[in-house]
C-alpha cells in the first residue's frame, strides 16, 4: 500500500492482464456480525483485510468473540445470542458505516453497556433512524454529541418478552444500513413472536438488502420479503453457524477494472477480473450492465469477467443508479471519455457517505476541466470539449476510498497528462493494495515514466537521499553500483568463474534473480537481504572483475533500465543520468568535499563496530574518484542537465527537501501539499 502524502500517476496508455479482487467489504462485515452472534464455530475464508474489517473484528473481540487466524482463514467462535454478564466496552470503529450501525442495533439488544466511538467524519453520519426504529421496542441508545449522530451510548434495556411488539418503522431513503442493521439484530428478540419492519418511504440500495437477506438464509434466518416494503422475522428464529463460508470479492471494486477495460483495453484480450461473476449476489454487479451500455465489451464465468474496449469514445447515459450506489462513481470518471452528457440520478446517499459525494465528484471531475452540474440527487457530467482543454490535476480524497480509486482512471486522458491522488492511502478501507493491482495491468511508454536520478562521488550521500526521495514519492529505487557487487556475488555462489569464457553464463544468471532495493536500505536477491554479502572485500572484487565483461555490462544496463517502472524511478549512481537515463526528467549530481565524505564513512563504519581510520578513508576516496572520472566507460561526471547540490553542510533532511522542490517545480499540478 502507498502511504505517501501524495502519489503521482504518469499518463497510462493501455490495460490487459489479470486482477484478482479483495474480499466485499460489505459482505464480510456481515459475515463477521452474523459469526459473531451465532452459535458454534465459522471459518470464514477470503475476508477481506481492509481498515473496516480490523475495527470490527476488534469490536467483536471486546464483546467476547473468539477469534483464531489462520494463513487462508478467520474463525469465529460466536456467543450465540448473549454476552456474558457485566460486559461493558468502548468500542472504536473509524469511518466504517459497515460496522457501527449493524453494531449499534445488535448490541442495543443484547445488553451490556457500551460507548460507540468512530473519527470526526462518522460523527457527521446520520444513525437517527435507526435509532429510532431501536427505541419503539424499548433500546437504550443515548447521543453524547449531535442529536441524530454518533457517538452513542448504548445501556441494558428492559425488554418485555410478552408484549406484542407493533411493526417497527425505519426510513428507507437515507442508508440501507439502517434496515440492514435492523435485520441482522432483530433475530435476537424473536424467540416468542415474528416481527416486522414497515419502511416507511423508498428503500434505497435494494442489492444492499438483497446481500443482508442471502447470508441471513446462510446463518438460517428466513426473512420474509413483502414487495421490500415489509419484512418478516419469524417467531424462533435463531442464528446457526454454516460452517465454512467464502466471502465474494469486491463486485463495487470491480467496477474501477471494468470501467479500465473499457477505456484502455484497445486491441488486446482485455482485462480479466478474477473473484466475481456475473452471478454474484452483490447488487453492483449490475455496474456491467451500465459500462456495456457505455459501450465496454463485457465476457463473464461463474467467478471472472473479462472487459475490453468496445465502442469509443464511450456513449453518454441517462441512468437511475439506485441499484448501483457505490460502483456508480465510476461512471461518473467513466463519463471524461464519452461522448455528450452523462447524467446519474437518484444519487442521494452520496451525501451521507464517507463524504458528500455528490459535492466531492462535482469538484475534482470540474479540476480536470469537465462541466458538471450537481444537484440533491443528481450529477451531470459534461467532458472537456477537447484533448487540449484537459487539465492535469491534484485529486483531493476527502478521506474516501472511492474518489481515489475512481479517479486514477483520469490518467488515460487524451492531452498525456498525469494525476495526482492526495493521501493514496485513504483505500486501505478496502482495497489496500488497489494502487499496485491498478499497475500490475496497465502500460505505458518507458518514457512517460518519471525518473529521478541522484549521481555522485562515493560517499557522497546519494543511496540515503534516493532512499528517503523514494519513500516520499512512492517510486520505485536502483542501486546500480550494487547490481555490480549482486552479480559478483550470484556469480561466486553458482561456482561460475569471473572471466570472458564465462561471460554467457554470467549473463544466463542474471536473468534469473529477482532484485529488488527497498527504501529500507534492503538489497534482495529472491527474497534474501544481501546487503551485507555484498559490502564484503572479496565482493567487491569480483564487482571490478564483472565490471570489465562487456556483455555482462550490457546485462545490467539492460536489467538497470527494467527498473523504470509505473509509477516511478529513483536512480542512484555514477552514470544514471549521463548513461542510463539519459532522458530523466531531474537529474541530481551530489557532492561533498572529501573531508567530509571521509568523516561520513568513517562514523558510519564505527556503527557496525568496524574499526577505520579516517585518514586513510579520505585518501582512499580521493583515489576512488581520480579513478571514476579517468575511466574510458562512463566516467563520472554530471550530467549537463544536471542539477548540482553540495551537501558538506547539509543536513539530509535538508537535501531531501531540496530535491523534491526541484521535483515539484517539473510538474504540472497547481496544488502544491504541505506536511
């Protein structure tokens, strides 16, 4: 997951390949309620790992839940229907709708005293009317802030088991999860009579509903569905465990891979989307329907789809997206590439979700120069008349999952220009990895890739600073004086000998091993931290042999330019911007006096507890850059582009911050973030 103050998308230009989805948030917060309130035990396989199933799975720890993780699975032993007497908790549940409002109405009837907290965003989430519908049969719910909203306190109530309980109204045009919560809680007071719910109004986000009454069947509660105006709990209804139950993947996550193949899979098998079908009982799936009538290309299996381009540009639609609430804010990005105006309606619940959505889309669609009409419950989306009127643009997130993955999908714009989505990490609520499967199927040229690189003397600092400029960014890093050491190295451990007879087999290895350089400072040959393998004399050795093998340079100058990678490079050496990168769009040479640099290398060895001295270091560095700059193959030397930054009396954290200054002054977006 990118925890980044920001990432950078370069323009993308196709999609194919393979993505496997997470878990449905919606269905495996329902999972774990109904486990929880069970009796016996349920493995539950293919959860979801997302922020809003950590808070509930803590929730239902606090309540007495046993839990038990596995590799592949969750287990939960539930309490089947009652908590222990006594139990008292403060329960936290961020911003996840999922959790506090079934949690609300299940605990408001099993007793026990409880304190429902979430961050500032759910506490301008309306639970009035669920709250309500809890109190005409007799719940102790008390607000401690706003009238209407979280946070809530919740108390033991006197229920009387004999009275005939008259139907319980909730409104149905605010949030499913209310009547949801409702039927998901209400199980646990019918052992003596059938109850009902009147919902009063329309009921928004049936699939909502159509989801909570499947898996309430799953966990043997029959709900009788009365025109989805009236539903029926029947007297002795009691929750069973199943067993074993598999969780769906994400069919609102699909939405953002559907509406992927449908704008940049041109000419290819498309992309194929693994974890949901078209049979899935999760209402969004019905998100194909409208991205077919946008013109996508749409083949689906019993657990896949596959999308690809069909018509374009996309054709505008007129829809009712009541049946699609979530997935819907795709169409609204969907809607830059087709043409005239896309209008979604009956869009209402936006308002009241993770952010107003409506407002939120309305603004970040006009950044990247749309024309959008808003309205209480609709949205009409106009795209830029032209290639040229596109504007590349900084996405502000509001904190929710969905505007940031919606509009990574900006960056297949006409005009090439790249988008930046403000606190990448706001997906963990439930697709943490969304960022890294969204690259995992798209391409682009190796050009329109950024590359940052930071050339230099030994010593001079420059592995710390691209290091520490590729955490910030989110970019990828090279260490390439270390891929000469790593080939030394595999060589010597595969008994290859460092000579030209040798040259084919060396070459041969290398394009077995797996390297990777973390930001962390980890050098990885398939997995293993060799990072101090190759720091050792004798590697550095066989670095110089290897060095002087032609083909095995020409090796890893191919192997340096495949780590030019979505969505970004940060380059480290001697030569990166003279000779590998030659068309980076920032080029650093980093420099230091050999006072200095010695001084650097020498405390830097007495941390490892290796005894140096640095007179002897200073004049091994002046000998080592004599030498670098004299060589006949790229000797070193800045860039004539290149940008130098003396850094003897700098802190690193203040030449970080000089390097992405020059950084942000490339680039194309106005908004610039402050820490």
């Amino acid at each position: 997951m990118f925890k980044t103050q920001f990432l950078d998308i370069p323009a993308l230009a196709t999609a194919g390949g393979e993505v496997r989805l997470p878990g449905s948030k919606s269905i495996s917060n329902r999972v774990l309620l109904l486990a929880a309130l069970s009796e016996g035990t349920t493995v539950v396989h293919d959860l979801l790992d997302s922020d809003d199933t950590r808070v509930m799975l803590t929730a239902l720890e606090q309540i007495g839940c046993v839990l038990e993780r596995g590799a592949t699975t969750l287990s939960i032993t539930g309490i089947a229907g009652a908590l222990a007497a006594g139990t008292k908790a403060e329960l936290f549940l961020g911003n996840a709708g999922t959790a506090m409002r079934p949690l609300t109405a299940a605990l408001s009837l099993l007793g026990g005293d409880f304190t429902m907290l979430g961050v500032p965003r759910m506490y301008e989430r309306p639970i009035g009317d669920l709250v309500d519908g809890l109190r005409q049969i007799g719940c102790s719910i008390d607000y401690l802030g706003n009238p209407g909203f979280p946070p809530l306190r919740i108390t033991p109530a006197d229920f009387s088991a004999d009275a005939q309980q008259p139907p319980i109204q909730v409104r149905g045009d605010v949030s499913s999860q209310f009547l949801t919560s409702l039927l998901m809680a209400l199980p646990l007071r019918a052992a003596q009579q059938d109850i009902h719910i009147e919902v009063v109004g329309e009921l928004i986000s049936k699939p909502y509903i159509h989801i909570t009454l499947e898996l309430l069947a799953r966990f043997g509660i029959a709900v009788k569905n009365d025109s989805w105006q009236r539903f029926t709990i029947p007297a002795g209804s009691r929750y069973r465990s199943p067993g074993d139950i598999h969780v769906e993947a994400d069919a609102s996550s699909a939405s953002y891979f559907i509406a992927l193949g449908a704008i940049a899979a041109e000419g290819s098998e498309g992309v194929r989307i693994l974890g949901v079908g078209a049979q899935s009982i999760q209402g969004d799936i019905r998100f194909v329907e409208a991205a077919q009538a946008m013109g996508a290309q749409v083949d689906s299996g019993p657990n896949w789809l596959q999308v690809r381009r069909g018509r374009w540009p996309l054709q505008a639609i007129d829809l009712d997206c009541n049946h699609i609430p979530d997935a819907a804010m795709t169409l609204a990005v969907m809607a830059l590439y087709a043409e005239g105006t896309t209008t979604l309606r009956n869009i209402a619940s936006w308002r009241v979700k993770e952010t107003d959505r409506i407002a939120a889309m309305a603004c970040e669609l006009r950044k990247l120069g749309a024309t959008v009409e808003e309205g209480a419950d609709y949205l009409r989306v106009t795209p830029p008349a032209r290639p040229a009127d596109w504007r590349a643009a900084s996405i502000h997130t509001y904190d929710d999952h969905r505007v940031a993955m919606c509009f990574s999908l900006a960056a297949f714009n006409a005009q090439k220009l790249p988008v930046r989505i403000e606190d990448p990490q706001c997906v963990a609520k439930t697709f943490p990895d969304y960022f890294e499967a969204l690259f995992s199927v798209c391409q682009t040229p190796r050009e329109q890739i950024p590359v940052i690189c930071i050339d230099g003397p030994s010593a001079s600092g420059k592995g710390t600073i691209a290091a520490e400029i590729a955490h910030r960014l989110g970019y990828g890093i090279l260490d390439s004086g270390a891929l000469y050491r790593i080939a030394g190295l595999a060589a010597h451990r595969a008994g290859i000998a460092i000579d030209p007879a040798h040259e084919d087999r060396i070459v041969a290895l290398l394009a077995t091993l797996d390297i990777r350089f973390t930001p962390s400072h980890q050098i990885l040959i398939d997995g293993e931290d060799v990072g101090h393998a190759i720091r050792s004399e004798e590697a550095g050795m066989d670095a110089s042999r290897v060095s002087a093998l032609p083909k095995v340079r020409a090796a890893l100058i191919a192997l340096q330019l495949g780590f030019q990678q979505l969505p970004g490079l940060v380059a480290d050496g001697r030569d990166m911007g003279t000779v590998i990168f030659p068309a980076a769009q920032l080029k650093v040479y980093l420099i230091a006096s050999a006072e200095c640099r010695a001084e650097r290398r020498y405390k830097q060895l007495i941390s490892k507890g290796i005894s140096a001295n640095i007179t002897a270091l200073r004049a091994d560095l002046e000998a080592r850059d004599a030498r670098d700059m004299s060589r006949s193959v790229a000797p070193l030397k800045p860039a004539p582009d290149a940008l130098s930054l003396d850094s003897s009396l700098l802190s690193i954290e203040q030449v970080v911050t000089q390097v992405l200054d020059w950084w942000q002054e490339r680039q194309p977006f106005k908004a610039v973030l402050k820490s």
